[in-house]
C-alpha cells in the first residue's frame, strides 16, 4: 500500500492557492493516552489545522523543551508503543481525510527496522516522517524505503546552516522543508523573531520544497506574522501546554480545537487584510 505523500503535496499546494499558509499542528501520540491522544488530533484537525504532526514519544527528545517533554514522558510511562502510533495515524486519517505526518527520532525507526516501519506507516495511511536527528548524509536507506512507499521525508533546517548545507538538505527532502526559527528546542516564545524570515528566504532560494516554520509559534498573532513569509506555521508546544493546563479530558479536547480555530484564522489574516485593501 502506498502512503500519502501526494495528499500532503496537493493539502499544501490548495492552501497555497488560497493565498494562505497552511497551519500543522503537532501532538504526541499516547498523551495522555493512546485513546485520548486521538480525540485530540481529531479536534485539531476539525478546529481548523491542516496537516498533523504525530510525534513518537522518545525518552530523550533533543529537539523538544520541557512542555513536550512532559507528554512524551507521561505517554512513555503509560507504556505507548509504535503500534500505538501507527493506530494514531490510521483513525487521525480515516476521521479527517487530511495528511497525517510522524515526527520521530532516528533510534526507535532503527531498532524497529526501517522496511518494517515505512511499511506500517504506509499502510496506516500515513503521509511520511519529519526526522530531525537524521543527518542527510546518513539517510540513504531511509529514503530508499519512504519513496517506495510513498512517504515523504521531512528534514530539518536551523538558522545556522550554511547555504551550501541548506542546499544538500534540501535536495534530499520531500514533501516540505522544517525550517526551525531558533537555534534551541520547542516551546512558545513572546517573539518568533526575523531569523525565521532569513532562513525561509535562503532556504527557498535552494528548493521548490515549499518552507514550513516550526518552534515558538503559540498565538493567532504569531501564526499571522509567520504566515507572511512562510508556506506553513507549525504548532506544537501550545497544543500540549492547553492540553496540560486543562482539568479533564473533554476540557482538554475542547482546547486543542479552540487553539486550532484561532490559529487558523491567524494564518487567514493576511489574506483577509489584502482582500479588505483591495
């Protein structure tokens, strides 16, 4: 069975159309349970986001701030497995129609087996993987497997990288390019901050890939700023930290959609701006 990496391309490419940035949310699978975790991707989606992040929870997530952790650490200890994932994907996709995307670390997908695990992910209906530890020049076998089974393969750029590695990352993606906004890891910010900017900006001038903007986005006014310069807005950590804050589950679902309504009418504003000027 082949995965959903043309859904992706033709979901960004429709928001494109519309003069807007798409918004991807991210949620971890299992948190705060395999069962709950689901319901929340669903509101996510139905409140307004486009595509979804599932993140693999990992006992060590380099990329992610204390937030993340948090749930990661919580779906860990109540015993969440990659099955548990691909389950995620799979209902996430067959409630919603919309692409469903993993976002792992390198270790796990290594020790499940690479074959194995874009098999699964495939037949799960899943769109590919956003692998944020995986350097490009290691990635052969992996990609070797997601295009054969219609994955795509998202890599991360930061700030930091030269041009000439922007080049090299670029080349080797699919689906979309990561572009990180700040050298650090997850978490809301006050400001997302004009490095963001530079780095789409050189990013784009590599790659056809369109640049979606992750790390510190949390607000409808940052999803707007952001959705001037970037094809999608990328938001996690403020997804979570509603979800954390909530006092039961019907809450906490509740807030994931309201927080996706009102992001989704930030990466809207500036359309709405330019057609009120017209």
């Amino acid at each position: 069975m082949s995965g959903n990496i043309q859904l992706l391309t033709d979901t960004l490419a429709a928001a494109k159309a519309e003069g807007r940035s798409a918004l991807i949310a991210y949620l971890p699978a299992g948190f705060p349970t395999v069962d709950g975790g689901i319901d929340a991707i669903k509101a996510a989606l139905d409140g307004g986001a486009d595509v979804v992040e599932v993140g693999l929870p990992h006992s060590d997530p380099v990329l992610d701030g204390p937030v993340i952790q948090t749930a990661d650490d919580i779906a860990l200890r109540g015993g969440v497995r990659i099955a548990d994932v691909m389950r995620t994907v799979r209902e996430a996709h067959e409630a919603t129609g919309k692409p469903i995307l993993v976002m792992t670390y390198w270790n796990p997908i290594d020790r499940y087996g690479v074959e194995r695990f874009t098999a699964e992910l495939a037949e799960a209906g899943g769109a590919g993987c956003i692998l944020p530890d995986l350097p490009v020049q290691e990635s052969a076998l992996w990609r070797e497997h997601a295009e054969k089974h219609g994955l795509a393969t998202v890599f991360v750029v930061a700030p930091s990288s030269k041009d000439k590695r922007l080049a090299e990352i670029t080349k080797a993606g699919s689906g979309f390019v990561y572009a990180a906004s700040l050298m650090g890891v997850t978490g809301t910010r006050e400001t997302v901050g004009a490095q963001a900017q530079d780095l789409v900006q050189r990013t784009r001038a590599t790659t056809d890939l369109p640049v979606c903007v992750g790390l510190g986005v949390s607000n409808a006014a940052q999803a707007a700023e952001v959705a001037g310069f970037a094809d999608g807005v990328i938001v996690g950590s403020a997804f979570v930290k509603r979800m954390l804050d909530a006092p039961d589950h019907t809450a906490a679902v509740e807030a994931v959609r309201t927080l996706a309504g009102e992001l989704a009418k930030g990466v809207r504003a500036q359309v709405f701006t330019e057609s009120r000027q017209a």
